[in-house]
C-alpha cells in the first residue's frame, strides 16, 4: 500500500505541473506591480511604485524581495516569481501527504487526499500566475501543522512563529494567525512553566515581525499597505460582495463534494482525541479565512485568488476520512472520485477557453503598450492606468493608478456611489495632475478583433465600467483629451487618451 500511496503523490504532483504548464503564459497584470517594486529597490529608488512616492501598493515584502534579487542578479524577476510560485505549489502537496502521515492516516488516504490537492483548478492557476498566492499557502499551511502536529517543545513554537511569520510578511493576513498561534500553542503545554517557556520560543520570531511593522510605519507613514485601505469602507455592499465570491467558489461542481467530505473530515477528526487539535486548528484556520475573504469583498481577479490558502487545510480534513471506518473512507473516495475529473474540465475550460484568449490578450496589450512607452516617451512623463502593473512595469514612468492600489488620495477616500464591483476611484483628482495619456483599461484589439471596426466607429463602447464612463464625460466636459488609437506594426490598435497641448 505504501507504493500505491506514493503512486497517487506522484500523480498528484504531475497533475499540478500539467496544470502549470497549460497556465504557464499568462501572468496575472497585478504580479507586475511588485516587480516593478522589486525593480525600484534593486535599483536604489526605495521599495516603491513611483520613486519620491511612499506609498505601499505592494502587500508581499517576501515577493518584492524575491524579485529584487533577480534584478540584481540580472535576472528577469517574471520566470523567477512563476517557478518559485510552481516550487512552492510541488511544496505544498508533498507537505500535505506527510503531515495526513504524521496523522497517521494511511498512505493511500494520504495520496488520495494529495492528488484532491494537486488536481485542483485553483491552484494550478495560480502556481504559475506570477504572484505570492501560493507561497503564502504554503507558508500558511506549513505553520499551522507545526502548531497543530508538533510536540509542544520550543524549538517547535520557534520553527510555527518562524513560518507564519513569513506567512505575514507574503500576504497581510498572515498576521492575523501569527497572533492567534500563540493562543493554540498555549493551549497545548502541560505546566504553566512549559507554557511560558513555549511562549517565549514563540515570540522570538516575532520580533523580527516586530521591526518589519516599525520600518514599514516610519517609512511608509502607514500601519497597514495601502492595499488594505482599498479594500476597506464598503460596510454591507463589500460583505454582500464577498459572499457572492464565496457561493462561486463553493458551488463550483469541483469544489460541493471537496466542502461536504470536509466537514464530515473535521467532524470525524474533532471526536477522536489523537486527530483533535488538528482538526480543529485546520477548520478554525478555514472558518477565519472564509470571513476575511469576505470582509474584503473577495477579489477582482478571476478563478478566486484568495482561496488557495484554505484548499490545503480542507484537503487535510478529506484525508482524515481514511483514519475512519469504511463508510468514512468511502465518503472521502467518493468525493475525490468526483472533484478530481471536474477540476479537470474546468482548467481546460479556464485554460483554453474563451475566458483565457481573452486574458492573454489583455495581458498581450498591457506589456504592448507599456514597452510603446518606453521608446516613445521620455523619462517623467506622466500616466494614468486602470491596470497598475505591466504598463509601468516595462513602461518605467511615474504613473497614477487609478483604482488606488498605489494612491494614497485614492485608496482613503470612500466607495464611489453606483452600481457594480465595489472599486475606488477618484477621475476628478485623476485630471487635477494632469497626466499626459489615460490609459483606457480594457482599450486593446488584435487585429483580428471583429470588435475594432466598431469600437472605430462608436468609441463609447470603450466605456465598460462606472469609471470609465465618468471618465469619458469629464473629458468630453473639459476639452482637454482626446481619444487616440495606438497602433502597433501587426495592425493592432490600443485606446488611450491623449492631453492636448496647452490644456
């Protein structure tokens, strides 16, 4: 049983590489604004989106640094960030088998649950999306088995602050379980002696967290990246947002049975004594970030960018289905039997559908037109762009995001009134800087687009969103723009607006 247990890894870590490879291409557009951080602090501007601008729009210092230090080694930060997101994903899934092993649930039970893990359209996507997304799973994850499976000695509270530490410096959040972890490990020390002793282990770590806030505070003018001020203010209509992410997420054919055999996992794991702990710090950790998720509106970004964090923990549940009798372990191969295919379908249909030709041409656009940029415009001129990250990336010019993530003004300021994905913006304080292109987000046709030769004859069409159609009238209010179409030698043709002289 132990080679069919590692057989099922194998083919688990096989099915996620196949999953990379088909979403290897696309390179999510937010990714690119932590490279250009990571460009900046490699180049001795500072750790930030606009030189002479401290504002903190990235929200992972460990992935800045990652992409800081393949600048400095002359090394294109984008391949680097995408295979350590992939490394981390393989990291992952083998962790996941080894801790349902630590559990000792049995090698097929722990491969079984490794290939549910592994197949996972979620996280494959993001494994080679470019961003921390993974990584901070994986750091998560690892934290929260030490707490939960490890001897309750010092070197293990050590090694569980260590981890979710760098749990908080990959994505905000982690903070949250840095703090709690100490709770969960207190709770495990035989004597008060050895809960102090525990603590004091624990805490060590989080000194280093300690000085990253103060730097971050003194240098950023700010407790909290200014990412998390986007998110926040919405009240109700963010939370009703953020549900609506998670019914998506929960009613997605490959992910009904996963939930159902992951709450009779917890269950299962919760009423015997040996498995306790585990299963209640993996469904706590899952409870804690379905509401943070929700909070903050989930995400803009397609295939649920902050799921993949509690994809590992409820796989963990699944795998302690097979510490049960057979009706449980029959529970939990019924639910793999039928998550694994439909997870299938639905990475080709989001790899190869219509949904990610229309991705890869957005990206396509974006680095289009920021390399156009470069060659045509000189150093300091100023730019607007809905999608802060490939455009100033390979562009390199001061550029004013408009929906905040690096804006101080605009990530403070409230919801705007309307309909629609709950999004900052502010095209009145947009214009009063005056930049010399606004970029049109979503303004770019191949030319093959039979959308082109009517966006040609009615350019109102390029106003999809709340924003851009405020946009468009204050400019047609004003005079002061025109709309311009960028062409590129192939026939392709990218929309933005250009400032008239004098204006």
């Amino acid at each position: 049983m132990r080679r069919l247990g590692f057989g099922l890894l194998t083919l688990a870590c096989a099915a996620l590489l196949y999953g990379a490879v088909r979403t290897w291409p696309r390179t999510v557009d937010d990714a690119y604004i932590t490279f250009r951080y990571g460009k900046n602090l490699a180049q001795g501007k500072g750790p930030v989106f606009n030189p002479g601008e401290r504002v903190e729009g990235n929200s992972s210092p460990s992935w800045m640094a990652l992409s800081a230090a393949a600048v400095l080694l002359n090394v294109d930060p984008v391949p680097v960030a995408k295979g350590t997101g992939v490394a981390a994903s393989l990291a992952l899934i083998l962790l996941l088998f080894l801790a349902l092993r630590r559990a000792a649930v049995p090698d097929v039970g722990a491969g079984l649950a490794s290939l549910l893990l592994g197949s996972s359209m979620v996280l494959q996507i993001w494994a080679a999306a470019g961003m921390e997304t993974n990584a901070y799973a994986l750091a998560l994850f690892a934290g929260l088995v030490l707490l939960a499976l490890a001897e309750p000695q010092p070197t293990g509270a050590a090694a569980a602050s260590a981890l979710l530490a760098l749990a908080s410096l990959t994505r905000p959040e982690g903070l949250i379980y840095w703090i709690l972890g100490a709770g969960v490990g207190l709770l495990q020390g035989s004597s008060a002696r050895a809960r102090v002793r525990w603590l004091a282990a624990y805490a060590a770590p989080g000194l280093a967290l300690a000085a990253f806030f103060a730097w971050r505070l003194a240098y950023y003018g700010a407790p909290l990246p200014n990412t998390y001020y986007v998110k926040t203010g919405g009240g109700l209509a963010l939370w009703a947002q953020g549900l609506t992410g998670l019914r998506l997420f929960a009613t997605a054919p490959a992910h009904v049975p996963w939930l159902v055999a992951a709450a009779l996992g917890a269950a299962a794991g919760i009423r015997e004594p040996r498995t306790r702990p585990a299963a209640a710090v993996m469904a706590g950790a899952i409870a804690l970030h379905l509401v943070w998720i929700v909070s903050v509106g989930d995400d803009g970004l397609r295939v649920h960018r902050f799921y993949p964090s509690v994809l590992a923990p409820m796989a963990f549940l699944v795998g302690l289905l097979f510490r049960g009798g057979p009706r449980l372990a029959g529970a939990g191969a019924v639910a793999i039997a039928l998550s694994v295919p439909l997870s299938s379908m639905a990475l080709h249909r989001e790899a190869l559908g219509p949904l990610a030709d229309s991705a890869l041409a957005y990206q396509e656009g974006n680095e289009r037109l920021g390399r156009w940029l470069r060659t045509t415009r000189p150093p300091g001129t100023r730019v607007a762009v809905p999608a802060a990250g490939a455009i100033p990336y390979f562009s390199d010019l001061p550029c004013i995001d408009m929906y905040g993530l690096n804006d101080r003004h605009i990530a403070h300021a409230p919801f705007p009134p309307g309909r629609g994905r709950l999004m900052k913006w502010d095209n009145a304080y947009v214009l009063s800087r005056r930049p010399a292109l606004i970029v049109i987000n979503r303004g770019y046709f191949r030319a093959d687009d039979p959308a082109l030769p009517e966006v040609g004859r009615r350019p109102g069409l390029l106003a999809a969103s709340p924003m851009d159609r405020d946009l468009f009238r204050r400019v047609s209010a004003s005079g002061g723009y025109v709309l311009r179409p960028v062409s590129f030698p192939d026939g392709a043709v990218f929309f933005v607006l250009d400032r008239q002289p004098d204006r």
